[in-house]
C-alpha cells in the first residue's frame, strides 16, 4: 500500500497520523514550516491519549514541507484550516494531480469548490470529523474525545462507491469509525450546523462547550443562532442529518462539556479563526436568499477582527 499523505500537522493532522501509524500504515505529512517537519522526523509525534498518558509515534511517519520529497500516494487527507485550502492546493498542485483520492475533513464551505476548481479530474471526497484534539506544538497533541467520520462522494465516478467503501475499511482499520453518506452536501452542512453555534459563542465569550449550557443568556443565544441557520436551511432545502438538531446541540454541550472548541483554541492562541469559512459563508448565502440572520451577523462583526 502507499502511503497516506496528510496536509497539516494542526491537532487533528497529527492525530490522524498516529493513528494510522499505529497500525504500521506508512503516512506522510506536509508542513508548512521546516521546523515543523524536522521536529516530526527527530522526535516523532506525541500524542496524549484519553487516560493522559503520553505515547510517541516514531515509525511509519515521515514529514516535508517539499512534496518533492514525498512518495506518491493514492489518497491525500487535508487537514489545513478552511482559510488555507487554495494556499495548500496551489503550493503541492503537482503532486495532488498524480493523486487518485482526495479527502477533505476540514471545516466550513468553500472546501469542495476550491478543490473542484484545481482538481476536477481526481476523485474528491468531502468528509467531516467529529474526533477531538487540541495541538500543543507542531509535533504535539492531545487526544480529547472519541468521533467519527463521515464521507460522501463529490465527482460522480464509476469507482465511487468503491472509493468510500476503501477509504472507510482504511479508518475502521485505524480505530476510527467511519459512515458512508450519498449526498457531500447534507455531511458538510451538519457539520457545519453545528460548528456555526458553538465555535463562535465559545470564542467570543471565551467559555468551554459544556458552559453554554450552565449560562441561560448563552444558551438562548445558541437557540438564536439556531433559529436562523435552521431558517436557511430550510428556505434553500438544504437537508441535514440531524433530526432534532438544537436538542443535539445541547447534548453535544454536554458530552463534550470541558473542550475548547477549535475557534476558541484559536483566539486564546491569537490565531486567525475560520469565522469567515463558517459564519461568514451562512450570511453571504443567507443574504443572496433574502433572509436576515441579525444574531449570526452580531458574532461574525465581532469576532471577524479577533485573532
């Protein structure tokens, strides 16, 4: 088998690797800075695991900001944030192109057009995680909750349905339970459903997941945000996965009640968020359809500035 090239040492990027390095899979992976990918290829990947126990991933890894330097790889997982998909599509273009799978499980929208626009002739998955990690350095991270993945096909090709079914057999293998959807645009949707309450009332108020619930004014707030996603998605027939979508807010609240979210985590490392990719996405698209969402644009105003 060749091995599994990963875009992104972030949280999730490192974790996917040890994951599948765990189970002796070769994987690769693309930095964007050198220092990055010698720590990775000295010390290896380290990873805290769900009883806190450290645990180093050695063998089977190998990272390069050069695509040059990689092996060619039938399936490429990106793993960058959503602001940084065109830089990583334009920067290993070469190498994408002599790919046969590409996966992406990043946040937001936008993803899949930008991989359209670059790579139509390849077989493009979209796909979402529900894995939780937290990144304390660039070869570094902390394994904080148990999820799943969710694909879907993107290109209508022959071998689709047999792409999904390899790709989920690979992260079954992996640990990492795996659901095969038919239609890309429900998988990303939810995600994103669900990314667009709790990312930007945690980030902006500064509070973990679980204390949406305890604070009243912060719940009603996620049940306003709710409202008008729900609207949308509605008015443009847009079908997600969830079937009572705020109560499964709340119950994700709750199992998941000390995290950071990933917004969160990026404001309280004075990093850019992906408000634009989120928030931002669902009033452009709200506002092409006619509908006003007020509360959606009050988080996007304020925290579009924050870094």
């Amino acid at each position: 088998m060749k091995p599994i090239t990963i875009i992104g040492n972030g949280a999730l990027g490192l974790l996917f690797a040890s994951f599948f390095a765990a189970k002796n899979i070769k994987v690769q992976i693309i930095t964007k800075k050198e220092s990055a990918a010698t720590g990775i290829n000295t010390c290896g990947i380290f990873i805290t695991n769900l009883s806190e126990e450290v645990v180093n991933y050695k063998d089977n890894i190998y990272a390069s900001t050069d695509y040059n330097q990689l092996k060619p790889s039938d399936i490429v997982i990106i793993l960058t944030k959503a602001y940084s998909t065109q830089e990583a599509i334009k920067n290993n273009l070469n190498f994408l192109k002599k790919t046969k799978t590409i996966l992406t499980l990043q946040n937001g929208l936008g993803n899949v057009e930008i991989l359209e626009s670059y790579l139509s002739d390849n077989n493009i998955i979209a796909g979402t995680t529900s894995v939780g990690a937290t990144a304390t350095d660039s070869n570094k991270t902390k394994y904080c909750g148990k999820g799943m993945v969710d694909i879907a096909n993107v290109n209508s090709r022959k071998d689709g349905e047999c792409i999904l079914q390899e790709l989920s057999e690979l992260f079954e293998k992996s640990g990492i339970r795996c659901n095969i959807h038919n239609n890309w645009k429900t998988v990303i949707w939810s995600k994103l459903y669900v990314n667009a309450i709790i990312n930007p009332i945690t980030a902006l108020y500064k509070v973990t997941n679980g204390e949406i619930l305890e604070n009243p004014e912060l719940t009603r707030l996620a049940q306003k945000t709710s409202d008008e996603i729900l609207n949308l998605l509605k008015t443009e027939h847009i079908e997600i996965q969830l079937e009572h979508p705020f109560d499964r807010i709340l119950k994700i609240c709750e199992i998941t009640s000390k995290n950071h979210s990933s917004m969160l985590q990026d404001v309280l490392n004075n990093k850019q968020t992906e408000i634009e990719q989120i928030t931002g996405e669902i009033i452009r698209i709200a506002k092409k359809a006619g509908i006003e969402t007020p509360v959606n644009s009050m988080l996007y105003e304020k925290l579009k500035t924050v870094r």
